[in-house]
C-alpha cells in the first residue's frame, strides 16, 4: 500500500513539474516573440505600461513598488528603456535627489502596437473562465509559491 501511494506522489510530483516546465517555456516563447516583433522584453513593456497607467511621472521606488522588481533591477531595466529614448528623466522639482520618469512620445506609440505581456490566447482563455474558476488558479499558483518557498523573490507581472 505504501508503495502504491509513494509512487503516485512521484508521479504528481513528474507531473507537476512537467506542467511548470511547459508553462515557463511558452512564456519564454511569448518573451522571444515580443522582443523581436517590438524590440523590448516583458520587463520593460510591463514597466513602460506602468509609467503609461500613471497621470503623473513616478520615481524608481514607486515603480519598483508597482511591478514588484528591486530597485536595481527597475533601474537597470529603465537605463536600457531611456536608451531608446523610450522614457525620460527628470530631477524632482521637491527633492534633487530624486529622478521621476515618465513615458516618451516614442514609449507611447511602442505601446499602442505592442501585444500583451501575456499570450493573448492565454489572456482570452483565462477571462473566459468562471470567477470562481480564476480564483482557483491564482489559490494554486499562490499555494506553489508558497510551497517553494519563493514569496519573497521579486518578481514583476511578466518576465
């Protein structure tokens, strides 16, 4: 009888893992596809969408805030997105100290050709489910997190 239970959590293990594998790899696929159809990855338009959604310039703490990253890792992401002339910065009026970065021109049509972060069959498949039925999925994908001990990496909407 124990073998029996001891092989079927195995086998869930397997295939748990299995289903984390395929699901990282249509991300990365997704990531591959948006940097060469647009010229950026899943960071930076998560980022440039963010600074979009805001009415006023936001600072790298508040955007770091925001998309759930570090404040390294947010910096880094916008020197590459200022290259591109894609966001600008600017000294806060109140505190020299502080940078505020908002979209460009540029940024803003990138955006407005831009695919979704996510697959868009993803997305439409996901908001065609019950409620009851998305709360499920985010309780289970919480629950891995949890179990992987990974609550505090920083980790933004979409890689």
């Amino acid at each position: 009888m124990d073998r029996n239970l001891n092989n079927s959590q195995s086998q869930r293990s397997k295939d748990l893992l299995i289903g984390l594998r395929k699901t990282t790899q249509a991300i990365d696929l997704h990531a591959k596809y948006l940097r060469k159809t647009v010229g950026i990855t899943n960071p930076q338009l998560v980022i440039l969408q963010e600074l979009l959604s805001h009415l006023e310039s936001l600072s790298v703490s508040q955007l770091s805030k925001v998309v759930s990253l570090s404040q390294e890792t947010v910096t880094g992401i916008l020197t590459r997105l200022d290259k591109n002339t894609l966001v600008s910065r600017r000294k806060s009026d109140k505190d020299k100290r502080r940078s505020l970065i908002s979209t460009t021109e540029a940024g803003r049509k990138l955006l407005q050709n831009a695919p979704s972060p996510l697959k868009h069959e993803f997305t439409t498949s996901f908001n065609s489910l019950r409620d009851w039925e998305q709360h499920m999925i985010l309780c289970s994908i919480h629950r891995i997190v949890d179990t992987m001990s990974a609550q505090k990496i920083a980790a933004s909407p979409f890689w």
